[in-house]
C-alpha cells in the first residue's frame, strides 16, 4: 500500500503470475507486444508522450524472466497524486483522491464508502444520463432535466429516504447524443439539493480536465457549491490507458478503496502525468479553433442539423431515421463508419470529443467522413 497523505489505494501493479484480473502469466515478450500496442495507438499521442511509458526507460527486461510480476516503484503514482490534489485544492479546497480503473469502479466505490444500501437509501439522477455499469443506477430515479428546478425539488422531495439521498449529476449527458447543461441551470440545483443535504456526486468522466473549456478543469468547480465527489476519468490520459478517479471533498466520509489490482500502476500514471504536462502547454484554443470551423461547415452542408457545444465538447442531433429499418441505430452507424475515437454515436445523435493532440488534418478527415455518413443516412 502506496502511504501517501492525501490518497488510499491497495498497491498497484501490472500484473502477477496468476492475477484475478489477467489469469495469465506475461512475458518480455508479450509485455514488448503490449507496450509496441500503445506506441501505435489511434488515440493521437506524439512522440513526447510515447517516451514516456518507453518499457526500456521503466522496466529492466529481465524483471519479467520468471512471470511472477514485478514491484513497482511510487515516484511516479506520488507525483500524479501531487499534481491532482494541487488542482482539487485550487477548485475545490480539498485535498483526497483515490484512483481506479473506470467510471463504473469510481461510483461503486462511493457507494461503498456510503454503506449504501438499496433498502434505505436512494439515487436520483437525469434522463439519459450514464454513470457506468453498476446495478445500483437500475434502481435509480429518472428525473426529467427539461422542467425547472422548482419542478424537480418538487418531486424528489416526494421520493426522498430518510438517510441517504444521492444526486448524481453530468456536467454534460453524452449517452443522449450530447446535451450540454446551462451553468445558472446548475448552479440553482445543486444549491437547493444541498440545502436539502442531498449527496452531490459530478460525473465529469467525459467533462473533466478542461474538456468544456480552459479556464477551470472542472466544470463543478464553477458552479457555485461545492460537490461532495467528483468522478473523472477519460481525459486523464487522453484515452490511452484506462485510469478513473474520485475527487472526495468531504469533510466525514473516507473514501474506502475496492481494491482494483492495476489501478495506479506505472505506465498508467507516467501517461497521466504527461497528459496533465501536455494540458498545461497546448493550446486548446486552437483545438476549439479547429472544432468550431469543422461544425461550421457541417451546418453549412446540412440544415437539419442542430448542435450543442461548451469548449471542446460538442453534441450533434439530427431527425430520428429509419436506417436499416431502425430508427435508433443511425447514430451507432455514424461512429462505426468514422475512423475517429473523436465520435460517439447515439441513437438520433453524435457527441464529439476531441483530445487535446487533434491536428488540422485529423479534423480534416473527420469532417469527410461526417459528411459522407450524414448523407449516407439522409439527412439534409
């Protein structure tokens, strides 16, 4: 166990000879295979970001010879500890993460900390939203965001438990092919919820680390109260490897780690790292620069079209077509169709998510190939 101040995690490592996660013993060779994988990954990293995670740099070769795994170092998971709690502490005036391996794990291990319990406790949070696999979001009230929050106050007070109440909300939906929520719209409700002791938690999985903009990485560090979590992955190490994190900014609740065997492990955060350095000097404004021009010509080319966007997010709807006889599927095909991770499809609509290395060409290729599938489909 890594005895860092402000973050608990179970020691993480890449793999050991009969890991729960792997079920297989890894090699140089495969470990070589795996890491020749990441130098060549789509996700848009230059050759800054691949030097750091090169196995020669990290890992001697032999430490592998015998297939029992390796110990690793906490340099680089202390530094990455360091550099989040630093930007927790500048938005948020906290200073507790803990890290695992996706969206999904980040909530369970909320709900964990919480001893929740679905006899006693209750979930709310907005239609089409999406937080992860977990079965506790089955059990979870639906609340309609289109209705003012007078509207909604008005009815969760109806459904409330008497201990706890959990709100979870998305600083912008993606499942819904992107929905982008008002600031002022925000700030009201979480005000109001927490005036009412509601557990505030943010998803900021696909909005976190300056994805909605450049002056805060938080879109919840904006809005006024202070949430009591923040869940952040994705943007983190812009995709190429799986890390996901809570920010607790409680003052009670600790955070109880689940145990994720990976979670934190070295190539992880040496990525990490040099993703937080790479936010900090590119220049996401001509990222947005490009974004904007690219959509520009989009709703130039089609008229049916309608966009939402906040920084270098952006949702892109269109009628319900009936492709393939399924009117749900157009957006699913669009992103199959795109040779991009920058698109996600849902139903009648697309969300856009640029990481922060996209060139002018990258763009170039992905409007061609929005172009091509819009009129594939038939919108006009």
């Amino acid at each position: 166990m890594y005895n860092h101040p402000y973050c608990y995690n179970i020691a993480p490592r890449v793999v050991s000879g009969h890991s729960s996660r792997y079920r297989c013993i890894i090699d140089e060779r495969e470990f070589l295979d795996t890491c020749s994988m990441l130098y060549n990954s789509p996700f848009g990293f230059d050759d800054e970001i691949q030097d750091t995670i090169k196995c020669v740099d990290i890992y001697p070769t032999h430490i592998f010879s015998d297939g029992t795994g390796i110990p690793l170092t906490n340099s680089s998971f202390n530094a990455l500890v360091t550099e989040i709690t630093q930007i927790q502490h500048d938005e948020f005036g906290k200073k507790n993460v803990t890290f695992c391996s996706s969206g999904s794990e980040s909530f369970e291990i909320i709900f964990n900390s919480l001893d929740f319990d679905i006899r006693k406790d209750k979930i709310f949070t907005f239609n089409n939203s999406y937080h992860g696999i977990s079965h506790i979001f089955s059990l979870a009230n639906k609340i309609n965001h289109n209705q003012p929050v007078t509207s909604i106050l008005s009815q969760i007070k109806k459904e409330k438990s008497s201990r706890y109440n959990l709100f979870i909300i998305e600083a912008c939906i993606g499942s819904s092919g992107g929905y982008v929520f008002d600031d002022n719209f925000l700030y009201d409700l979480i005000s109001k919820l927490k005036k009412e002791n509601f557990i505030i938690i943010v998803d900021e999985i696909i909005s976190g680390f300056k994805r909605l903009g450049i002056s805060k990485y938080f879109k919840s560090a904006k809005l006024g109260e202070i949430p009591d979590f923040v869940c952040f992955s994705k943007q983190i190490t812009n995709g190429l490897v799986p890390l996901s994190g809570i920010l607790n900014n409680t003052d009670d609740i600790k955070t109880k780690n689940i145990g994720t065997t990976s979670t934190g492990n070295l190539i992880t955060t040496h990525v990490a790292l040099a993703t937080l350095e790479k936010i900090k000097t590119t220049n996401l404004a001509t990222v947005n620069f490009n974004l904007e021009r690219m959509l520009a010509e989009l709703t130039h080319k089609f008229s049916e079209i309608s966009i939402q966007k906040e920084g270098l997010f952006a949702g892109i709807h269109f009628p319900y077509l009936n492709y393939n006889n399924n009117s749900k599927n157009a957006g699913q095909f669009i992103a199959s169709m795109c040779d991009s991770i920058l698109v996600r499809g849902h139903a009648n609509g697309i969300n856009l998510c640029p990481g922060y290395l996209f060139t002018d060409a990258d763009f170039e290729k992905i409007l061609t190939d929005l172009t091509n599938c819009f009129i594939k489909i038939g919108v006009k």
